[in-house]
C-alpha cells in the first residue's frame, strides 16, 4: 500500500520519491513464437505526466480528454507500480519491472540486460511495434535533449535495441513518423507514443496537453488500424507527486471493443495494463514478474472475452 507522512508533502511538492514497489528481478525466457491474438488491430499507448484523477476528471481545463473518459473506459482503481519517479514507471510500462531504477538518468546510466521486455516479445511472435517519440529527431535517441527526454522513452534503455543500430533506428522514431505511417497503411500492431515534455503536462499545462491530444488523437481514431479491433489506452505515468491516497493516476481506455462509458473500480496496476496487452497480442504475459498469475488482467471494460 502506498504510504506517506503528513511532514513529507511539503517536500513532494519539490519531487518526491517512492520505492515500495521497487523489483530488480531477472525475467523468464519467451515461449510464445505463435501468438493467439484476440484483436488484429493496433494496441496503441499514450503517456502523459504527473497527474492525479483529480487534477484531470472533471477538470474543465481538460474538455476532450473528458469527453474520452465518457466515450471509453474510466478505471478509478487504477494505481501505478508505486516506484517513482518517472522513468522506473515507463520501464515498468514495457516489462512489468522496474528493474532497480530509482532515478531520471539518461540509458548511458542504466544498460538494462534484459530480453523479455514486450519489443522482444512482439519481435519474437513475429509482429511488429515502433515507438513514437515527440522531439526526439533523429532515430533512437539515447540523450535528453530539448523537449525530448529520454526518461520518457523506455526501449532505449534494453541493450538489446539500442546497441542494434538498425533495430533502434526502424522501431524507435520520431513522433513525425506516425503521420506518414498512418497514411500508409504501415502502423505495426503495438504503438507507444510519447509527447514532448511541453506536451505531455510535465512542463506545460493542463489545457496544452488536452489540447495536444484533441489534435493528434483523432487522426489515430480515423485509421483502419484503430477502427478495425484497435485500442487506445491513454494513461500518466504517476500522480501529482503528493503520494497520499487520492494521488493515483487517471487511466482511459476507448475502443471499439470497449464497453462506452464504464467506470471500473476494480483494483488494476501497471502491471495489468501490461498483461491486458500481451493477453489481447497472445503474447506470454508478464515474464519479469514473480507470479504472473496472481495480477489481474483489464477484463471487466472489454466486450470481447478476455
């Protein structure tokens, strides 16, 4: 259970830390070569920064991202790995650990040894997946720089991506890819999209971000790999930094094999999410964690049986 003590807000408010749910855990080997897939659309994956439900649901200043929460699926009991900051939450996003990151740094810091992460998994199974990074530039990018913040952007951090050139070049790219892939027909069937940190709430504001995603997202609506068993799972990577009760993130899923306009309260984590994907992809399903079995999968919000 998440845990604080009245003395240490004050110091939250400046960036706190928390490591109770802190796993440095070697990861089991991959099986699945054949995937029983349950959806032939794309899973796509949009994270935002550094909100809690209650800075966002209801909040005016965030019309559309309301206006999806009504549209999809709103699950109140969602809560995150409780490890922070940031960055221990994104690898935990791709691998169901944090692998003992307790830390921003950049990946010339932390070469995670570690090949069970979903890239492998979907490389594995023969699909297909990109990440797709707002500012980054160039291809791959291992260096914060900007509005781009590696912390943000967990593949470069497995060894096995970023020290294959080829690899991290064709699978992690700049966000201005996604329209031409889009246009092409060529969007792989798992999308992790990252908005620069003016973008994402991190450094810019409630109503940029709400801005941002009404832009963007409808054009993702639009694709045949959305609209044909797709899915948009649109989430922050941790609350406001408080780290009492109430500061549990927002979780929003829409698709259209999503039940309009539920509200759960059952009690999912970041580890959920992770095996709501490997389960919709027939991928193995959470091999970096000590029992897999014993996590919930996001059945509940689903029309098709999960």
């Amino acid at each position: 259970m998440k845990w604080f003590v009245g003395a240490a807000i004050a110091v939250c408010a400046a960036g706190c830390y928390d490591t109770s749910g802190n796993t440095s855990r070697a990861c089991s080997a991959l099986t699945v070569t054949e995937p029983q897939m349950l959806t032939h659309g794309t899973l796509f994956t949009v994270v935002m920064e550094n909100k809690s439900r209650g800075d966002i649901l209801g909040n005016p200043e965030a019309p559309y991202i309301n206006q999806l929460a009504r549209q999809g699926a709103q699950l109140d009991g969602y809560h995150d790995p409780y490890v922070h900051p940031s960055e221990p939450n994104y690898l935990w996003m791709v691998a169901g650990e944090n692998f003992g990151v307790l830390d921003d740094s950049d990946p010339v810091d932390h070469p995670i040894d570690a090949t069970s992460h979903i890239a492998d998994q979907i490389d594995l199974a023969g699909l297909s997946w990109k990440t797709y990074q707002q500012s980054m530039g160039a291809p791959c990018g291992v260096s914060s720089h900007g509005a781009y913040a590696a912390k943000h952007n967990p593949f470069v951090y497995f060894m096995d991506i970023r020290e294959d050139a080829e690899r991290c070049a064709s699978h992690v790219v700049d966000y201005t890819q996604l329209d031409a892939d889009l246009a092409s027909g060529q969007v792989p069937n798992y999308v992790f999209i990252t908005p620069d940190l003016n973008h994402d709430m991190h450094d810019g504001t409630i109503a940029a971000g709400d801005a941002w995603l009404a832009a963007e997202l409808p054009k993702i609506f639009a694709s045949p790999a959305y609209q044909n068993g797709g899915a948009l799972f649109l989430l922050w990577d941790e609350g406001s930094g408080t780290l009492g009760p109430d500061d549990d993130p927002p979780f929003i899923a829409v698709s259209p094999m999503v039940k309009s306009g539920m509200v759960s309260s059952v009690a999912y984590d970041t580890s959920s999410y992770l095996k709501t994907e490997q389960r919709l992809l027939g991928l193995d399903e959470l091999p970096c964690s000590a029992d897999p079995a014993k996590v919930p999968v996001m059945g509940d919000m689903f029309t098709v049986p999960m």
